[in-house]
C-alpha cells in the first residue's frame, strides 16, 4: 500500500559479475602469488537471496576468496599457470554448492591474472630459459642422430645397390661369354663339318681321276716321287734314320700307298653313303 509498504529489497533475475579484488595467496611448494578475477551468478530464489542472507554480492566475493586461496594451495607453481582451467573449475563447484542455500547459483569463475614477486619472475624466467636451451639441445642432437642414421641407411642402400648391380653385370657377362662360348663351338663344328665335306670330295675328286686311263700311272709316279724325296730329306737332316729293308723296292712301296689309299676311299664313300 502506498504511503504504508515499501520494497524492502530488490533482486535482478539476469546473470551477473562480481569482480574480486587481488588477493595473495600461498601454493603447495610456499610461492607467494597474487590473483585477481570474477565470479558469474545468477539469483534462482528472490526469496531466499533477499531474506537468507544480507549482502549477497559481499558474502559471495568473500566466499571465492577463501575458495580460490583453498584451491591455489593444493597446486604447485607451475601447475597454477598449467592447470588455469581446472582451477577455475574447483572455485566455482566450491562457490555453487556454498551459495545454492541463499538462492543464487554460480555459473563459472575466471581468474583474470596471476602475479607473482620479482625475485620469483626472475627465477621463472631462468628456469624457462634453461627448458627452452635444453629442448634446443635436445632438438639439435635428435636432428644429429637422425642425420647419422639417415646417413647410415642412405650408405646401406648403397652398397646393396652397387653389390646388386656387380650380381647382375655379372650375370650378364657370364651370359654373353656362355654365349660366346656357344657361338665359337657351333661356328667349330661348322667349320669342322664344311672341311670334312671338303676333304669327302677331294678324296672323292682323287679317286675319279684315279679311277679315269692313266691315272694310277700318275698316282704311282708321284707317290715313287715324294718317297724318294723324302729318304733324300731324312738323309740330310739326321744323325740317324730307319729305312724301309728293301729301300731300293719303289714299286712295292707305291703299291703299298695305292692300297692304303684304295681302303681310304672305299671308307670315304662308306661315310658320304651314311
């Protein structure tokens, strides 16, 4: 009524920040940090946030206080910049089970920074510096031992290459010389055969003329001839020789060589008959 009631206490319904002033905190291993953020809430019963407690947005930056000091002390250093996510997790699950009673339910904290003393921004810089050289280090000999073992596998494949191109000019030298071998025995036989074949006919060609008037008289004549020939020879160039027992008896030894040369040519047509 008007003039009689007023509105004792007035609540947003929509979502709101509470900025949370920098607070120092101590980590797990005793590093002074300070830290500042915000906390996200939102009203969910005006009856209880009006009557259930007195100065909400106080009440709930002093809670995220004692919550995020809580937290920063089960963290090291290190994992406080590492494990930012989680830490802001921890606050608000901690804030909203805290605050459900008074009717306002805490949606996310966001730390906003971290600070720490110049004595400890030093030894974090040296200590990041000394991580940065030890990868560099690290990097530089794994680049060294990959380059060795690139090394190594390149002259591997090296020298199974020029030991499989030795094999195989190898195989194609012993197949040319086989080759080789192979056409020098044909082209032998070859020749082989062809001066046989000429012998055939020459023998051949001797016995037709034998065959013909006067021609064992011609064979006879020049055989006696040679015979002589060849005694004069032996006469002149030994010491000693072996004559025949009557080497006066041209005749017996002509027809001696018309006989032998008789069976030669019977043999020779045997062969061309075959």
């Amino acid at each position: 009524m008007p003039g009689l009631e007023r509105i004792a206490y007035k609540r947003s319904l929509k979502e709101s920040a509470i900025r949370i002033s920098p607070q120092t905190a101590i980590t797990k291993d005793n590093v002074h940090v300070k830290l500042d953020g915000a906390v996200y809430t939102k009203v969910t019963d005006t009856f209880k946030a009006a009557y259930d407690i007195d100065d909400p947005e106080y009440m709930v930056a002093v809670l995220a206080q004692s919550a995020m000091r809580k937290e920063i002390g089960n963290l090291e250093l290190d994992e406080v910049f590492l494990e930012r996510e989680r830490l802001n997790g921890g606050i608000a699950e901690a804030l909203d089970e805290a605050t459900q009673s008074w009717g306002i339910r805490v949606l996310r904290y966001e730390i906003a920074d971290i600070n720490v003393d110049h004595h400890t921004r030093e030894a974090m810089e040296k200590q990041s510096n000394a991580e940065r050289l030890r990868r560099a280090e690290v990097l530089e000999s794994q680049g060294y031992r990959q380059r060795l073992i690139n090394k190594s596998e390149g002259d591997r494949q090296s020298v199974i290459n020029n030991a499989e191109g030795e094999a195989e000019s190898i195989r194609l030298r012993a197949h040319a010389e086989a080759n080789l071998i192979r056409t020098l025995a044909e082209a032998q036989a070859e020749s082989t055969r062809l001066a046989a074949a000429a012998n055939a006919d020459a023998i051949r060609a001797v016995a037709s003329a034998v065959g013909e008037p006067g021609g064992r008289d011609a064979v006879a004549q020049r055989l006696a001839e040679q015979y002589v020939a060849q005694l004069a020879e032996m006469a002149k160039n030994a010491n000693m020789i072996i004559v025949p027992d009557k080497p006066n008896d041209i005749t017996g030894v002509v027809a001696t060589a018309l006989g032998i040369q008789q069976s030669t040519l019977e043999s020779t047509k045997k062969m061309g008959g075959q």
